[in-house]
C-alpha cells in the first residue's frame, strides 16, 4: 500500500484545483429572440348622475342649474369631453304638460373636459340649466310636472 506523504497529497490538491478551475472557464456563448402578444381592452359607457333637483320652475322664471357626477364603471380613467342635456320627458301624471308644447327650455355649457377616475359619484360636471318657459297659453297642466332630463356625454 502507497503511504500518502505531504509532498503527495500538496501535488493531487493543485492537480485537481487546475482541472476544476479549468472547467469553470469553458462555457458557450449564444443569441437568441423571441416574441410575445399585449392586448388592450376597451371600455363601457360612463352613466352621467344629476346631482342637483331644481324644484319650484314657474312660468317665466328664472333658469335653474343642472349639475352633477359620474359612474365610471371602467377599470381606469376616462375621459370625458363634454355633458349635453339631449332632451326632457314630463311624468305621465301630467298629460296636458308636453315635450311639444316646448315648456322647457335646456341650455348652458358643461365646465368639461375632465379625466373621469374609475367609481361610482366621482368627477363632476355643472353649467347646464332648465328653464320653464312662459308661453302664450295656459300652463296650468304643468303644475307639479316632473321633468326627467336626458344626457350624453363625449
């Protein structure tokens, strides 16, 4: 049997650190590419809330302001140009009160544009009004009416 002295075992230790470092240097180099896909959603309409209740309208009197906010049922922001009153129905209880016979009168500007966050009662808009015109012909037929304006947004 082979006596292992320290001049044998200083030469199988540096051997073997010379073969281990050596293979620790060897490696291959490579390219490469690739490709992958990003989609964008879309979104839903905003509802646009009224906010404000004008109550007390009289023939002639003056107009009252329309104002409110919005449920953007979106994941983020959206934004929002403008808020147009588009239109007005009178309750039914009120049949002698018609959209014809032009009572109302909608106007204004909306203070938009505006970056609308994702929620509900969020943002607002103001600057539209409702006046109850004073016609030539008896409007009593309007007394208590409720008016239901309609809206759109760009």
């Amino acid at each position: 049997m082979h006596k292992f002295t320290k001049k044998t075992m200083a030469v199988s230790v540096t051997a073997a650190l010379f073969c281990g470092a050596g293979g620790a240097y060897a490696y291959w180099t490579n390219t490469g590419s690739g490709s992958g896909t990003a989609a964008t959603g879309s979104n839903v309409a905003v509802a646009i809330v009224q906010t404000s209740t004008p109550t007390g309208m009289y023939p002639g009197g003056p107009a009252q302001p329309l104002s409110g906010n919005f449920n953007n049922p979106n994941a983020g922001n959206t934004y929002v140009t403008e808020v147009t009153a588009t239109g007005y129905t009178i309750d039914a209880g009120h049949p002698g009160c018609t959209v014809l016979q032009g009572n109302y009168t909608l106007g204004g500007t909306s203070n938009l544009p505006a970056d609308v966050a994702a929620g509900n009662g969020v943002g607002a808009w103001s600057g539209l009004t409702i006046t109850m015109n004073n016609l030539v012909t008896n409007q009593d037929a309007c007394k208590g009416a409720v008016v239901t304006v309609t809206y759109a947004s760009t």
